[in-house]
C-alpha cells in the first residue's frame, strides 16, 4: 500500500505476475472494484519509481522473470527445471543430474571520462535512442580483464579516446536488469596525445558501436542536460524541442548519476 513506512516494508512479502502481452490484465482483478492497467515497458517507470526501495522491487521482480523464462530447461542434461528457494532459484528436476540454477548476472562498467582539464565530458548516443539523449560510455566486461581494464578498452573502442588507468575511480553500482546487467560506475581522465595540439583528446568513431560521441562542456550539460523534469530513461521518450536537441537520461540511470557528480565537483 502507499502508505507503508520503510519499517513496514521490512515485514511485508512482496509478489510479482508475469502477465503475457496477449493476455487481459484487467481479466485477473476479480474484486468487483474498477481499475485500469496501463501497458509499457518495465524501464519506462523507473524515473517515476517513489523510492530506491520501489526501484528496487521492480528491478527485482523483471530480472527474475527473465531468469525464469529463459531457463525452463536443464543446460547440463536438458531435464525441464522447477522453481526452488521461492522463486530464487531453480533445480533440474532429473534425479540423476540434480543442477541447482541461478540468476546470471553480467557485469557491464559505466563512465563518465572528463579531459585533463576537467571541464569538457565525453558523452555518446546510439541511432535507436530518443533525439538528442548523449550518455556516458559503458560495455560489458570481457573474461580475463579487470573493470578498470573495461573501462579503458570500451572508451577506446568507442570513441578512440585513451583514459589515464590511474584516473580510473570507482563511485557506484546499479542492477540494471535489461535483461541481467549490473553497472558498475567509473570517473576516469583523457590522456592527450604527445602529438596533439588540441586541449581535448580528438574523437574517431566507431560507427558499429555508437552514432556519434562529443565533448560537452560542463557549463552546458548543467544548463541544458541538468535540468528537473527534463530527460528519460525510457527508450519510447518522445523529447520537446528542447530535449530534442540535448538531454541526458533520467534520474533512474547511473549515467544520470556520474554526470551530476562532475557537474556539481570542483
């Protein structure tokens, strides 16, 4: 209920229905009260979510929906599985094999890479986002290396860019359950080269991995991304004319939170 404290929370049990797309939500309330379902994707709420508590309820109830549906079966002998530990966790159900199955998470690192000077940030966008939204880097890490050895190789990668490993500083983490992420957040510095003349590192693209990545001063990500009530995080964001031209992601994302900490630093 929305009148629960957090201590009244600490004693409730919270439960989740995966209702398929095909199916009539309003079918399932049989109280006789009216009410109305609004479909949409599970990522479209979570800048609206009241509490980190709620955000991580949602987070919570979609990963392991997709845990669910995507391990029906046994990967070792191909025995249908079935649901253990409340949902946790799931176990083959041939007497022989026995597996017990759990939630795979995969680790991903997400960050904010500033120039030398610190007053430019290095932030990208994909083709399929909303017009106008520019994010930090991030990617997923690779077996064998480090996270800060992720965070230098998917900034290279992606924008051609060289970061300082000394630089690299952790400040946070965030399940990201689309589908089974965990982002891992990162602060790091551009190196220039010993060649160049610019103040800020130059860009090569990859256009396999983003649409176009830019160095954005600080002064103009707090004036134009920075802005309440302005940006999403949802993937169907239609922007006005403003957020059209620059937004970032909402107050939901981890990119949200890397960049205020750069805006609002020294």
């Amino acid at each position: 209920g929305g009148g629960e404290s957090d201590e009244d929370d600490d004693v409730l049990d919270y439960f989740a229905v995966d209702i398929p797309s095909n199916m009539d939500a309003e079918s399932l309330f049989q109280d006789g009260q009216d009410c109305t379902i609004e479909s949409a994707a599970v990522r479209n709420y979570g800048d609206a979510m009241p509490s980190r508590r709620h955000a991580a309820l949602l987070a919570t109830a979609n990963g392991l929906f997709t845990f669910h549906s995507s391990h029906g079966y046994c990967s070792k002998c191909g025995s249908p599985t079935k649901q253990i530990k409340a949902g946790s966790a799931r176990k083959c159900s041939s007497d022989s094999c026995g597996a017990s199955i759990y939630p795979r998470i995969d680790p991903a690192v997400i960050m904010l890479v500033t120039s030398p000077c610190r007053k430019y940030a290095l932030l990208g966008r994909k083709k399929s986002w909303p017009s106008g939204r520019y994010s930090t880097l991030a990617g997923f890490v690779e077996v064998g290396e480090t996270l800060e050895e992720c965070v230098a190789r998917e900034t290279l990668e992606e924008s051609g860019v060289k970061v300082d490993s000394a630089s690299i500083c952790f400040s946070a983490s965030q399940p990201w359950p689309f589908p089974r992420s965990m982002m891992l957040g990162y602060h790091a510095t551009a190196t220039l080269p010993s060649s160049s003349s610019d103040d800020l590192p130059p860009i090569s693209i990859d256009p396999a991995e983003l649409e176009d990545v830019r160095w954005f001063s600080k002064d103009y990500v707090r004036t134009h991304g920075l802005v309440k009530g302005r940006g999403s995080s949802a993937l169907d964001f239609e922007p006005d004319e403003m957020e059209a031209e620059f937004h970032v992601p909402g107050p939901a994302s981890l990119a949200r939170v890397l960049i205020t900490e750069w805006v609002r630093g020294d």
